[in-house]
C-alpha cells in the first residue's frame, strides 16, 4: 500500500514534465502538429495528445488550423496562446550597459526596451541599483507580477547558475546567492546566467545554431566570450564556468589581465582595448573619424568605434582587423579540441561583420588542420542585437513552473 502514493507522485511529475516540453517546443518552434510534438518529446501520441487538449482546455495553447499538405490527410496545428497573459522579463547585461523587455509567449514585446547605463566595476551598489530599475519597469508595463512567469537576467563574471552566484560582480551577503536574493527582492522567480552563455541558447533555439549539436558562438565585446553548445546542449564543465575563452594565453603582450594574469586574449582583443589603442593613435597624430565621434558621450566610445569600423574608417577598421586575426587564431585552437560544426561571431562586434569575417577566416587557414577547418562553418550571428534578450527569455522558459 505504501507504494501507490509513490506512483501516483511519479506519475504527475511525469505528466507535468511533458506538459512543460509540449509548452517549450511550441514557444521555440511556433506551429506544431501532434507528431512533431510527439518526435521532439519522444512520447507517444496518444500521450502528447492528451497533454496538449488539456493544454488548450486550461488555456495555454491554442488550435492554429492545419498544416500543409504532405499528400495524406492534413494534421491539425497548435501554438501557444497570448491571451493566456503570461509573460516573461528578459534582461541582457554587460559591463557597462543593462537592457530589459517583456516579451509574451510569442516573443512578441510587451513594452519598449528600456536601457540604462551601469559599469559594474564602478559602482559597488549596483544589486540595489539593479532591483529599482526593474521595479520601475515592471511597474511602467502595468502586467501583474501573477502573470510573470520570471525574470531570466544574463550577465557578465563568473556565473554559477546551478547556485544562483557571481563570484564576480553583485556580491550579495549571506550565502551569496544573487538569484534567490533578487526572487524575494522583487518578488518573482528569477533565473541568472553567464551572459555568453545565454547568448549561445538564443543562437541554438532561435538562431544560426538551431538544429545543430555542436555550435561555438564567440561573445564579441567589451571581453571576449565563448558559449558552447555540444551534443545540443550547453556544456558548462565541471564546475560551471566552461567557455573562459578571452583568458586563454595568445598575446604577445605583457599586459595585466583584470583576471590577474598576463597573455590573455582580451587585453589585445576587447572593444574597450581596441578603443584605448585608436585614442592612443589619434594622439600621436593619426587623422580618423573617431576624433570627432569619441567626443559625443551620448554613446559609449566603443559602440562609436564599431560604427566607425563598419563606415570604413581607416584607423577602426586596421585596429579591428589585427583583434579579429588574433581571435581567428584562437578560434583555430578551439577548432582543433572541439571539431564543432558551426562557430557563430555574435556580440556587439557583429554589426561590424564585413571588417571582422576576412581576418577571422584567414587566420583559421593560417593555423588550423584543413581537414579539420573543412569541415567548420564561421557565420556572424543575424540575430547579436537580441541574442541576449532572447536568452534571457530562454533560460526562464527552461527553468520556470508554468503556473
């Protein structure tokens, strides 16, 4: 007799399992039918159909009319309901700049961006800082927090997302667990991860990766971050913190790291660097656009520098180019170790993809086995300017309760 409680509890974790699937697959792919549901589940169809009829009894999912012909009898289709008003809060963060959005289950957006400009390493309240200015917006939608899902929030350091810390930025006291102190803060679940991290599950669920198991996509920006995707999920490693690829040792120069060491790729490939080298330039004589530009503090330096850089300007572009060739050659180093199908150049630095594409790919035939760069496409992302927000979105999709 003490058993039936036990299977009666395993069959409704098995049950709401499933329906938290059926609700992923159809915000990931839109339009589904009862076999493709029933393919990417890997349950049967009665066992699909059941789940999704509840589904639309409850509301969440709608009947969305039938499906092409394939010669047979046409299948009936089903999406995901709007009016079902459930929302999610994505927040795309790095050193310097905080985005956020709320998006509906279709992605569609709720209330205009808001963006606001916070250096992490510069302000030491930037917790505080943070918590207001989602307060604020969430306050603005006039969406009750019922009907929010959960706030997904990617963002810079080193990330545990298992234990909700940053061991980099946003110390928090206690047990230093920034998720749970930023759940009861605002009073909604909320789920962080490392930001080059979210940006490769965009790329794997909405991007150029969709579909592929073994994807790199490079975070080009103020450092230089690595996402990686392998046998279709996000390898972490063993504690957490796989894809430190703007530490790995291929500079030439002697210069300090912010991780404390010397050599890493970042202190000669960042956009913060390649800024501080154009000013150096600009000072001794070198005539550029930037001179100018570097001067209008409505936007930051960099972002000024990127658009130069896709305008054609001289300095930018040959700064730009030497950092792309020196990631294309770290690129080739992680050709070799991960034989991936697919690396995607995403980040700020995308914007500028006719500048960074040709030393990129030079130096992965510079440097890298043939036989194996053969088989590796390089692609800027087409969706940098949302990949964060849309991974943002992703991660509370991925960890949230569908209430």
């Amino acid at each position: 007799m003490r058993d039936k409680p036990d299977l009666v509890t395993a069959t409704k974790k098995k049950y709401h399992q499933l329906r938290k699937e059926v609700i992923k697959c159809l915000y990931y792919n839109n339009m589904l039918t009862f076999t493709e549901l029933s393919k990417l589940t890997h349950k049967s169809l009665p066992l699909v159909a059941t789940t999704v009829n509840d589904l639309v009894a409850e509301g969440y999912v709608l009947e969305s009319g039938l499906a092409p012909s394939t010669g047979g009898r046409r299948a009936l289709t089903f999406l995901l309901n709007k009016k079902k008003q459930r929302y999610i809060v994505a927040v795309s963060m790095d050193q310097l700049v905080t985005q956020v959005v709320i998006y509906d289950l279709l992605n569609q957006v709720q209330l205009a961006p808001e963006i606001m400009k916070l250096s992490l390493s510069e302000y030491p309240n930037a917790t505080k800082i943070l918590i207001q200015f989602l307060k604020n917006y969430i306050s603005n939608s006039g969406i009750p927090i019922d009907n929010i899902l959960g706030i997904g929030i990617g963002m810079p350091g080193f990330v545990n997302a298992d234990f909700g810390i940053n061991h980099t930025f946003f110390k928090v006291e206690g047990d230093g667990n920034l998720r749970n102190h930023l759940t009861k803060a605002l009073g909604i679940p909320v789920f962080i991860d490392n930001d080059s991290s979210i940006i490769a599950l965009a790329e794997l669920k909405f991007g150029a990766g969709k579909g592929i198991k073994d994807v790199m996509v490079v975070n080009i920006g103020w450092g230089i971050g690595l996402g990686m995707v392998i046998n279709g999920s996000l390898f972490r490693g063993h504690s957490g913190y796989a894809g430190e690829f703007s530490h790995i040792p291929l500079s030439e120069s002697n210069k300090l790291c912010a991780c404390g060491k010397r050599g890493c790729l970042e202190v000669d490939t960042s956009i913060l660097v390649l800024v501080e080298r154009a000013k150096a330039q600009i000072a001794s004589g070198v005539n550029s656009s930037l001179e100018q530009l570097f001067l209008d503090e409505r936007k930051l330096p960099g972002d000024h520098f990127l658009d130069a850089a896709k305008g054609g300007d001289p300095l930018a572009v040959s700064i730009l180019s030497d950092a792309a060739f020196l990631i294309g050659k770290g690129l080739a180093t992680l050709i070799h170790i991960i034989n991936p199908k697919l690396i995607v150049l995403s980040g700020r630095a995308a914007i500028a993809s006719k500048i960074i594409m040709a030393p990129v790919q030079q130096a992965i035939n510079e440097f890298c086995i043939p036989r194996l760069a053969e088989y590796t496409d390089i692609q800027v992302s087409e969706i940098s300017t949302e990949a964060g927000l849309l991974g943002a979105a992703t991660l509370v999709m991925e960890n949230c309760d569908f209430k």
